[in-house]
C-alpha cells in the first residue's frame, strides 16, 4: 500500500489571515502621502494694474506724471456720450452775423404790423410816411445846396467845361459878341422858367459849339440831334432851380490872358 503524506491546505486558516494582512498592509500604502511643509509668506500689499502710461512713469519728468495722471482721472469720470466728434465751432462763441440781426428785427417788426390793430397799424404807416418825407426834403434841399454852390464861382464854372471846348476859347479872333448873345438868351430864359427846355436852331457848328460850352459852364445839360434836315440843340435844367455864376462866361473870358474881345 501507498503511503499518503499528509498536504498543508492551500485555503487553510494561516495563509487566509497572511492574505489579509498584505491586502490591509497595501491599502495603507495607498492612502499615504507624505505632507509637503508650506512656506509661510509675509503679508504684501496686492500689486496695482499698471498700464502702458503709469509703466513709463519712472521715465518721464513728474510734470508729464501728473497731466498723464490728470488725464487718466478725467477718462474716467467722462462718459460715452462725451467721446463725440469735436470741432472748431465747440471752441468759438455762437454770435449773430448783421445779415442776421437785420432779417430778425424785420420780421420782428413785420409780425408787429401783422398783429397789431388797423387803427395802429394806420399810425404806424402814417409816422413812417412822415419820416420819408422829412428825410426826402433834408437830402433834396443838400443835393440842391451841393450843386448851386459850384455856380457862384466863375472859375469852379470853367473848371466844368470840356477840354475840346475849352481849346475854343484860345482862337485870337474869338467871337465874344456871339457868345454874350447866346448868354443873354439862355440865362434869361432859365431865371424865368427854370424846368422848362430851351430848343435853338443854329446856323453852324461853331455856334453850336459855343452853345454847348455855355451850358457847361452854367450847369445845363445840352444835346444837338437832327429834325427835318436840321440840326437842333436842346437846352433842360436838372435841377430844381437855376442860379447865375458870380461871373458871366462872356466877362470871364475878357478877363482871361490870350482873350481879344471883337
């Protein structure tokens, strides 16, 4: 017969409590983690943002520092709204050009007229005709006045007369006799009627001429046209009233060096 030799259990009692004990032992293991000593920090001031501006600080004098500073603070008091398109007209006055004020006070005085009554509106016409006339009367009486005080003086008279007319005057055998005739004729005729038209029909041209001359020197407007075949000379007064010149231009030219009386 066989001898059979007695085996140790493979599940036996030891081996189990031998397992259990590694299981436990790697579990262990597992969950340990050596504790890492933290470094204990001093309190610090937390750092400030800094942007390209402030970076530059410590290169840039402290003047620019502060207008950098200054225009940091204003950004950030200042809205969207007030990032708008800026122009010259933001920097200059609002004033009203005198094209302007004129329109305004017309059309101010035209709603007046408007609104106003018909009894005011009447006098209100009626002071403004009053001040046209006034004022008509005033610049009709100066312009008068300007115009009759170059007639006084002979010599502001002659100064009047053209230069073609004047040479005239320097022939040596001058008629001054035809002339004082033609004088005579228009200045009594104008001192009697000063806003009428005085019409001559002359026989030649150089009596036309010495006509034409004349009225010059007494402030008449003179002008020759032709009527059946004819020359004419038509002689008006634009002015109101006529005067004579302290000289007659017959006298004027006897007075004259160069001047023979015939």
């Amino acid at each position: 017969m066989g001898v059979i030799i007695n085996t140790p259990d493979p599940f036996g009692d030891e081996i189990i409590e031998n397992i259990l004990d590694n299981l436990i032992q790697e579990n262990i293991d597992d969950n340990y983690s050596p504790r890492i000593k933290q470094r204990k920090c001093k309190n610090r001031a937390p750092v400030k943002p800094m942007d390209a501006a402030t970076s530059r600080a410590g290169q840039i004098g402290n003047r620019r520092n502060r207008r950098n500073e200054n225009a940091n603070f204003l950004t950030t008091l200042a809205g969207n709204q007030d990032f708008g398109e800026v122009s010259i007209y933001d920097f200059v006055p609002k004033t009203i050009s005198a094209f302007a004020q004129v329109l305004k006070d017309n059309s101010s005085v035209w709603n007046n007229i408007i609104n106003c009554s018909e009894e005011d509106e009447e006098v209100y016409l009626r002071q403004i005709h009053e001040r046209c006339s006034s004022d008509n009367s005033g610049n009709d009486k100066t312009q008068d006045e300007r115009q009759i005080y170059p007639a006084f003086d002979a010599e502001l008279c002659f100064e009047r007369i053209e230069s073609k007319f004047k040479s005239m005057f320097k022939k040596r055998h001058f008629p001054l006799g035809s002339l004082a005739f033609l004088e005579d004729q228009i200045t009594s005729f104008f001192l009697e009627c000063p806003r009428s038209v005085y019409t001559s029909l002359l026989p030649n041209a150089f009596d036309r001429l010495m006509l034409h001359a004349l009225c010059q020197y007494l402030d008449l407007h003179s002008e020759s046209f032709t009527r059946r075949g004819a020359r004419h000379t038509e002689v008006k007064n634009l002015r109101d009233d006529f005067s004579l010149p302290t000289s007659s231009l017959t006298s004027f030219l006897e007075n004259r060096n160069g001047i023979i009386p015939h």
